[in-house]
C-alpha cells in the first residue's frame, strides 16, 4: 500500500483555481486560491516586446474560438449584405474602354444609394466586431468568462458609445489635418516648423485614439474613455508607438499572405468586377459575377478574413491595457472556511 501524503495545501482536485487542505489521511473543507506567480513587471510598467507578443498569443488561443466566431458572424452578415446591394450594382452597370478613359453606363441614383448603403452597413458591422474582440480579449486577460454571442450583443449595444466618442476624438485631427495644410501650403520658415509639430502632435493623439475601444470594452458605462485613453499613454508613448506599429506589420504581413492564399480560391474579383493590369498603367474592368452563390462565398472569405486578422492588434492593444491597468494589490481573499 502506498504511503499518504504529509499534510499540507494541495491542488483542489475539484477546481484550477483554489488549493484545499489535505490533512494526511483525507481532504477537508478548507481551500484558499492559489497564489499568483508574481509578474514580470510592476503594475502600470509595460513588458518586453517578447513578453508582449508571448501574452497576445496566448491570449487569442485561449479564446479562438469565441473570436473566430464574431469574424464568421461579422463576415457572413457583410457578405449578405453584398448580395442584397452590390450585385445589383455590378449587374446594372456595363464598363467599356474609350481608349482615354472608361465609359460606365448603367449607373444612376439608384445605384448611388445602394451602395451608400452597403458601404453603411459594412463600417457599422465592423465596429461592431471590433467591440466584440476587445470584449473577447479583456475578458480573456482577467480570466473571466465569456462568450462569442454575449461580446457580440455587448458590440451592438455599445456601438453609439464608440461612434460618438470616435467622432470627439477625431475633432482635433480634421482641425489639425486642415491647419497642417494651410500652413504648409502657404506658410515659409518658422510656419513648415510649425506644421511639423503640428504632424508629430496628430501622431501622438492617434496612438490615444487607438485605445478608445478597448476602454469602452474594459470600463463602465459613463466612464470617459479618452480620458482612460490619455492615462495609458501617459508617460509610455514611445513605447506604446513601437508596440502597435509592430503589431500592425506583423498583422498585415499574416493578413496579406492569407488573402493572398484565399485568393486563389475565390478569385480576385471584387463586388462582381475583375481589374486586370495590362502594363504601362493600364488597367481593363471586366464583370465577375460568378453567380449569387460564388459572389456570397468570395465576398465572405473576403469579409471575415479581413476582419479576423485585425485580432492580432486588438489583442496586443487589450494586453498592453491590462498591464498597465493591472491592480498593485492581489484582491483580497474571501473567507472559504479556514
């Protein structure tokens, strides 16, 4: 008979989470959590970019599924909505070549408004995937429970919040692009200077921009997330500036090779029209409807990859939030019978 082990806190055998107390000859009612592995860095100090990248990756596996899904969902709706305004456009409008320029006949108010609409509803479903995938991610950083359909309802209703502070937020950008032009176009000297500062400080307020949805998806209702978004760059821009623009690469670079592989399956046209590059700045239009049932497919590859592979950036942006919103102190143990 083997012998029992000494007392002692062991793993719960009925939960990950917590330890129970094994007295020697068998377990009691006594169990506390298991403490944390102390972190890499202090709470508000961001991680080496290895670090960084180790814990997107981790991230996003732990809730592929969840996040696939919203990219499936988002993808399926946008192509519908392709087949419902865009093929219409396509199979209305005829394209010819003048020599000069190209003669498009077939295009009308009609075709204005629906496709005003599509592009409408496009911008709409994609924000709110975006919101879903933070969502998604935040509740996969602070290990909590979470759903693809919970993150996707939270997206819609959420969805004015991040239109109307997007628009505040983009303010100071149309002002300054304005500005910016005005004094490089008619300005000399110390007014170009100006206007560099003026490009550098658009820079700067774009990487705040860049965490206002994950302060939506992080923080309560009535919480000003421009105001959060200015505390996490606060002091860490450089490093913040780095970060993103290297998981940008990194997301195009996955982005670009995947759309190149799916191409050769779905073809390379676009809303029912094929571009074919004949040289010398030349380009020939030709109709690819492919039928209804080809259009669906090639628009919902083309859709939910595209949307899939912004996950990268938005994992590694609801990281760098959660390090720099991790709590100094561990939460305080509830009483659980010892």
């Amino acid at each position: 008979m083997s012998e029992l082990p000494p007392p002692g806190w062991y793993d719960d055998p009925t939960s990950p989470v917590f330890e129970r107390w094994w007295d020697g000859q068998q377990w009691s009612e006594q169990t506390r959590r298991k403490m944390a592995e102390p972190p890499r860095t202090q709470p508000g100090q961001l991680s080496k970019i290895g670090d960084l990248l180790s814990d997107t990756f981790n991230l996003i596996g732990s809730r592929w599924e969840d996040l696939l899904m919203v990219a499936v969902v988002a993808g399926f709706l946008q192509a519908l909505a392709a087949v419902l305004l865009m093929s219409p456009v396509a199979a209305a409008i005829e394209v010819g070549d003048l020599g000069d320029r190209l003669d498009i006949e077939g295009w009308g108010a009609v075709q204005t408004t629906q496709v005003v609409g599509f592009f409408f509803i496009m911008i709409t479903i994609t924000l709110v995937a975006t919101l879903a995938h933070y969502r998604i991610c935040w509740k996969a950083a602070n290990e909590e429970e979470s759903s693809w359909s919970a993150a996707f309802a939270f997206g819609s209703a959420n969805l004015g919040r991040l239109i109307g502070w997007g628009i505040i937020g983009v303010i100071p950008v149309i002002g300054g692009f304005v500005l910016l032009v005005i004094l490089l176009a008619t300005a000399e000297g110390f007014g170009i200077l100006l206007g560099i500062v003026g490009l550098i400080a658009m820079i700067w307020w774009g990487v705040v921009l860049g965490f206002i949805p994950v302060s939506i998806a992080a923080l309560p209702a009535g919480t000003n997330p421009i105001s959060s978004s200015l505390a996490i760059v606060k002091g860490r821009w450089w490093k913040l500036f780095g970060r993103i623009v290297l998981l940008s690469l990194m997301g195009g670079l996955v982005s670009g090779a995947v759309g190149a592989i799916l191409g050769r399956f779905t073809g390379d046209s676009l809303f029912g029209f094929q571009l074919i590059d004949l040289g010398n700045g030349n380009v020939e239009i030709t109709k690819d409807l492919d039928g209804p049932v080809g259009f669906f497919i090639s628009q919902a590859v083309l859709f939910t990859s595209s949307i899939a592979f912004t996950v990268l950036q938005i994992a590694g942006v609801a990281t760098i939030a959660y390090e720099v919103w991790r709590r100094a102190d561990p939460e305080p143990e509830p009483d659980r019978g010892f």
